[in-house]
C-alpha cells in the first residue's frame, strides 16, 4: 500500500514466505559433508513514512521486521530495523543525494534470548541521462 499526497508519502507492505518441501537442496561443505538446506519460512512487514520539507529535500523514517514463520529452519530469526533517511533532489530522480542510517536488531537464536545489535549508515547519489 502507498499513499501520496501533497509531499507526504505512507507506504506499508507486508510479507509472507512458505516452501513447499522440507529440503530445498542439498549439497556439500567445504569439508565435503553433505549439507541439507531447510526452507526459509518466515512473515514480515514494514512502514515508511516520507515528507518533502522543501522543493528539493525530502526526509523518511521506517520500521520494518522479519519473523519466523516455524521452528522448521533454526536459521531463520527475528530481525528488525529502525531508522531514517534524508533525500536531496537537484534535479528530479535523475540527480539526487541520499543518505540514511538504521539500527539493525537480529536475534542470534530462536528463542531470542541473544540479540546481534548493528548501526548501518549509507550514502548514495544517483545521476541519470
């Protein structure tokens, strides 16, 4: 779902993962044991809202996560970010400049007793002809 209007912008979408078999596919490490990989079922979801301060500049914030769907894959764990962005627009989408940051949480094991905290700040520019 999106929603624009007047330079405000709400966005929200929502997932949702199942495979259909038990193992997907099978392999080896680099020991050469065999590996068997489980399907990777989870659901998630995530919001976004955006507003256009001036002309050029637009800034965003954004919650999303990832939850397991099962305990059919121990790989598969709670992972959330929370964060935000800031957008300058010198010409349209065809020249601009971004940067944002989020703090990542994931858990390290199903149960969620241990949680992996990270920060992740990115910039990109964009120049399109």
């Amino acid at each position: 779902m999106i929603f624009k209007l007047w330079g405000v912008s709400v966005q929200a979408e929502a997932l949702y993962r199942r495979g259909d078999k038990a193992v997907v596919g099978t392999g080896t490490d680099a020991d050469g044991k065999p590996v068997t990989e489980a399907p990777r079922n989870a659901w998630g979801f995530f919001f976004q809202s955006g507003v256009r301060v001036t002309r050029g500049l637009e800034l965003a914030v954004r919650y999303g996560e990832v939850r397991p769907l099962d305990s059919s894959n121990k790989k598969v764990v709670r992972d959330r970010e929370i964060g935000g962005g800031v957008s300058y627009y010198f010409h349209k989408h065809d020249v601009k400049l971004q940067a944002d940051y989020f703090h990542l949480l994931t858990d390290v094991d199903p149960e969620g007793t241990r949680t992996l905290d990270r920060n992740r700040v990115r910039l990109q520019a964009q120049l399109y002809f």
